[in-house]
C-alpha cells in the first residue's frame, strides 16, 4: 500500500494511509489475530458475518426498488 506525501505533509499521509487501511479491514485483522478463536467462534462469527451481509444486499436492493425509504443524506456543517 502506497501513499504520497505531498509538500513533507506527513499527517496528512498518516490520515490517508489510516483510512486505507481501515477501508481494507487491516485494523480488525490485526486485532482477530492478536488472540486465539476457537474454531467454534470463528464459524459462529462468520455465519454472523454472512447474515449482516446478507441483510445490507437485500436492504439495498429494497431500497433501489423503491420498497424502503433512502437513508437520508448527512448535513456538513462547517464552522470555519
């Protein structure tokens, strides 16, 4: 993973890179493999994985055919 820093902006490299690797799932990686699961908790916890997954598709396409309101849109408010 690659990130350029532009004019020795070192925090704004180390915020970019964060987000990178939030989106890719390294954090929670990093954290399921500081301990042992048991192979029990591991299918327990990817067939809940599967279920959240499930539900989202299925939310979105409800959504996309009108059946389900669209999440209402954030407001940014800046103070600046």
């Amino acid at each position: 993973m690659q990130v350029i820093v532009r004019d020795n902006n070192i925090e704004q490299a180390l915020r970019v890179l964060k987000k990178r690797m939030q989106r890719e799932g390294i954090f929670r990686e990093m954290k399921a493999r500081s301990s042992y699961e048991k192979p029990s908790e591991k299918r327990v916890r990817e067939k809940a994985e599967a279920v959240r997954r499930a539900r989202k598709l299925a939310r979105k396409k409800a959504q996309r055919e009108g059946l389900l309101p669209a999440p209402k849109k954030k407001v940014r408010v800046s103070s600046r």
